[in-house]
C-alpha cells in the first residue's frame, strides 16, 4: 500500500468538513524506534503515563499524537509502522489534552474479583476484540469524546476497521484503499486483558491516579 493511500485512509476526501482530527496512540513497547521517532517529532504529543516516569519506562510507554497529514513526522511513521501493529488510530473533536485525560482512564481496570489489570488497549487486537464485548453503558463510558477507533486489518491488504458507537450499537466497517465504499464486517472475539505481575508493578506505579475503570470480564 503506497503512502498516499494509506493517508486517504486516515484522511478520506470528505474528511474536512467533519471538524474532527486525527489521533494515534502508539504502543513504545512494540518497536525500539517509537519513542524516539515521538521525541523527535513537532506535532503535538505527550506519555500516557504521568508523573515522574522512569527512563526505562518512557521507552515502552504508550504516546498520545496529534498528527497532520502533511508532516514529516507522518509520513515517517506510516512508512514505519503500516502493517505492523504499533498502535491505534482514533478520531475526535475533542482538545488534546481532553482526549489524553480520557485515554489514562483505561490504562487500569479492575475485574468483578477487585484485581488490578493493566489495559493495553492500544494494542489494535486487543482494542478489536474488547469493544464487541461490552454493554451500552461500557461503549458509552469507553468512547467519551472519541468519535472513532480505527484499527488496522488483519490480512495483507493492511486495511483500517472503523470502529463507531450511536449510542445503542456498535458498527463497524472496512476502509479500504482499492474501493471507495465501505464494507461493514461484524467482529466478535474475546477480549484480552492483562494481569498486573511483579514485573509490572512499576508500570502500574507510572499510570494516572484518577478513579480506576471497572470492568468485569
């Protein structure tokens, strides 16, 4: 896939007139190179994580960016990443700092037995399978000022899933490069979350301290 489809798929014709901006949440632990290429970028962008966090940390931690079509630091990454996974992609009208304090939200949950689970959503498998599997009120609770979740297909073509919440369904349907309409395709998979262990505490230390997400598996 050249990079100018791939941008029409971030950024498809009639997306100006929708208001909204795209985001991607990028996951540090997937590649060695994301953290830096982040440092180094001019758009904006910030850690996920808050506070003081260790250098050992900030180099697997997940980044929040603002990203615009024409940026070097775009076209960069799309050459990098596509069809690799390093995060997901998400589409709001919302601030940047709003949709950062509602992504640290979800970095901890807790199941129905009360144990500390690190979420990390912004692995695009894990996000694809979770969403399907919530109540109204979770999708509700999840989406906030987020219009969309784009995730990467899984197949060769590298297509982008959108993901949208009217308030009582989610729908879900294919961007792909080659064909200007849409394809809706239902996805139901068991969601994945993942134990906090010793080895993760420290992580979970570095995570916002606001009310923790409660979700039953």
């Amino acid at each position: 896939m050249t990079h100018d489809e791939i941008v029409q798929l971030l950024w498809p014709p009639d997306f100006a007139i929708r208001g909204t901006e795209v985001y991607a949440v990028l996951d540090g632990a997937r590649d060695d190179r994301i953290h830096q290429m982040v440092g180094s970028s001019d758009l904006a962008w910030r850690c996920l994580y808050a506070g003081a966090v260790p250098a050992e940390l900030r180099e697997v931690a997940p980044y929040l960016v603002h990203l615009r079509p024409q940026a070097l630091f775009t076209s960069e990454l799309l050459s990098a990443c596509w069809g690799h996974a390093w995060g997901i992609w998400l589409v709001s009208a919302a601030p940047f700092e709003e949709i950062r304090r509602h992504l640290r939200r979800f970095l901890r949950v807790k199941d129905e037995r009360g144990r500390r689970l690190l979420f990390r959503y912004y692995d695009p498998i894990v996000l694809a399978a979770f969403l399907p599997t919530c109540t109204a009120a979770e999708l509700a609770e999840v989406f906030g000022p987020i219009d969309a979740f784009l995730v990467e297909t899984v197949g060769p073509d590298c297509d982008l899933t959108e993901i949208r919440f009217d308030g009582v369904v989610l729908h879900t349907k294919i961007r792909a490069a080659m064909d200007d309409a849409a394809v809706p395709r239902e996805r139901r998979i068991e969601a994945m979350l993942h134990t906090t262990t010793e080895a993760d505490g420290q992580t979970a230390r570095a995570t916002p301290d606001d009310a923790e997400w409660k979700r039953a598996p």
